[in-house]
C-alpha cells in the first residue's frame, strides 16, 4: 500500500467519523435542543464533505459512481435524502413546524440503523485493507 492510498483512507474514514459524530449529535439533541442538534450537524457534515473532497478529483467520483453497484447507488439516495430531509425536518420541529408521528419516528430509527450498520462494515473493510497491506 502507497503513502498515497493511506492518506486516502485517513482521509475516508475521518470523513466518515466526522458524519457519524454529526449524526450522532442530531439524534442526541432532536429531543431537547433540536435547532442546536442541526447547527452541530451542519459543521460536522461540511467538515466531513471537505475532507471528503480532498481525496479525489470530481471525474473520478463520478466513474466510480456509474461502476458501483445497485446496492451503493441505492445507499447512496437514501443517504443524501436523508442527510438532507432529517435535518429539516429536525429543525422544523424546533420551530414548531413539525410533529414527530410513530411513523416518521420509526423511519428516522430505520435509517439511522441501516447506517449503522453500513458504518460498521465500512470499518470493517478500512481494517482488513490495512491487514492485507501488512502480510
């Protein structure tokens, strides 16, 4: 494994990490400080994208994404919808715009446990790479 591809990964899962902490922060403070829970969402998110960034140019992502499989183009929409729409709707809740239902509860939990467990496998992955570089 290069110097380059190290970096890269470095780079991958602090993007990762820095996704999950502001997801984390939403979940946490959606109950009782909603607008705060997306404000450290945001920072966290567009501390994530920027790192992200950095480990390739756009021509490159954009390759990958036409190779990937149904599964990762399928992650991915549901990912950015919800990177998106939980947020708002987090935030609407604290303005008094929005009620959370069972329904739309129980959606949130879904999601954020199929994420989970998609983290879990990403870093699973990050340490078997690094375990094959070693042998």
């Amino acid at each position: 494994m290069t110097a380059q591809q190290t970096d890269e990964g470095v780079k991958k899962a602090g993007s990762g990490v820095l996704f999950g902490i502001g997801a984390t922060a939403l979940g946490v403070f959606s109950a009782s400080q909603p607008l705060i829970g997306v404000a450290f969402y945001t920072v966290a998110v567009t501390g994530a994208v920027l790192l992200w960034r950095k480990t390739g140019g756009e021509k490159s992502k954009i390759e990958e994404f036409r190779a990937a499989s149904p599964g990762d183009k399928t992650l991915w929409a549901v990912g950015m919808a919800s990177a998106i729409g939980f947020p708002i709707l987090v935030a609407a809740d604290g303005l008094g715009y929005f009620n959370w239902s069972g329904l739309t509860a129980g959606i949130g939990f879904a999601v954020a446990s199929l994420y989970v467990i998609f983290g879990g496998f990403s870093l699973l992955d990050l340490y078997n790479e690094g375990e094959d570089s070693i042998a």
